[in-house]
C-alpha cells in the first residue's frame, strides 16, 4: 500500500473519531476513486504515490468544476460544499507553483528542446509537462507554452 494512501485512510479514521462529516465524506470519496483506479485494467494492483497522487488531482478538478457549475446555476450552498471539498483534498497535493517559477521551468523545457513553432506543440507540451511534474495544473501550463511560443 503506497504512503499517500495509508495517510488518506489514518486521516479519514481521525477525521470519523472527531466527527468531521465534511472530512470523512471527502476522504472515503478519495478512497473509493483510488479503490476504482486500483482495479481499473487487467488486473487488481496496488498504486504508487503519483498515481494516488493523479487520482486525488482529479478529484480535486472535478471538485473545482462542479463548483463552477453550481455557483453559475445559482446552487451557493452545493457550490461552498464543492470549495470546501476541494480544501480537504488540496492538503494531499503538492504546492502549485507560482507564475513566475512556470513561466521559467517552461523557458527553460522549450530552450532544451529547442521549440519553436506551432508544429512542434504536442513535444512542447510533454517536455513541458514532464519538467513541472505535477506541480501545476495542465491548462496553466498548456496556456504558458501557448504564450511563450506566439501561438
């Protein structure tokens, strides 16, 4: 069993001790969306860290739209529940990186593969992908390739 989720699981017992239903209810989410991505495929394996990691960010995005949605339909108190949500899952993730430190690990990904046109954003996108490593979110770093190739 991989650390994160050990974590996720002494937390979400904590978190049933103290009654802390936001807690909880958010937790067992987590866990039954890993539980899903363990025995997605072939065969039942167990995850590593980045791949709970990857699950819990996908958790926390569909926590942020579903937000979105609820607030633009008038639905105030399911879109705070969605936020508060998307709070308890936040504090598995790794810090996002501020602007500036983006903006430079994506010079310095299309410097070293040297890319510089529109027919080469896919290969920028993964050698940028591959050095934020998870550390921002993909449509901020997609829009940063975009701006600093001209596109």
């Amino acid at each position: 069993m991989s650390t994160l989720k050990d974590r996720l699981t002494a937390d979400m017992r904590a978190a049933m001790k103290a009654r802390d239903e936001l807690t909880t209810s958010t937790l067992r989410m987590a866990l039954a969306a890993v539980g899903v991505a363990e025995v997605a495929g072939k065969a039942k394996r167990e995850l590593t860290d980045d791949e709970v990691l990857a699950v819990l960010t996908k958790e926390a995005k569909k926590r942020r739209e579903a937000a979105t949605a609820f607030g633009d339909a008038g639905r105030t108190e399911q879109a705070a529940k969605e936020v508060a949500e998307g709070e308890v899952l936040e504090r598995y993730l790794p810090r996002q990186l501020p602007d500036a430190e983006l903006s430079e690990l994506v010079a310095g990904a299309l410097a070293a593969g040297g890319f510089t046109g529109r027919t080469q954003l896919g290969p920028a996108m993964k050698a940028a992908q591959a050095a934020v490593a998870g550390r921002a979110e993909g449509g901020r770093v997609a829009a940063e390739v975009r701006r600093q190739l001209g596109l």
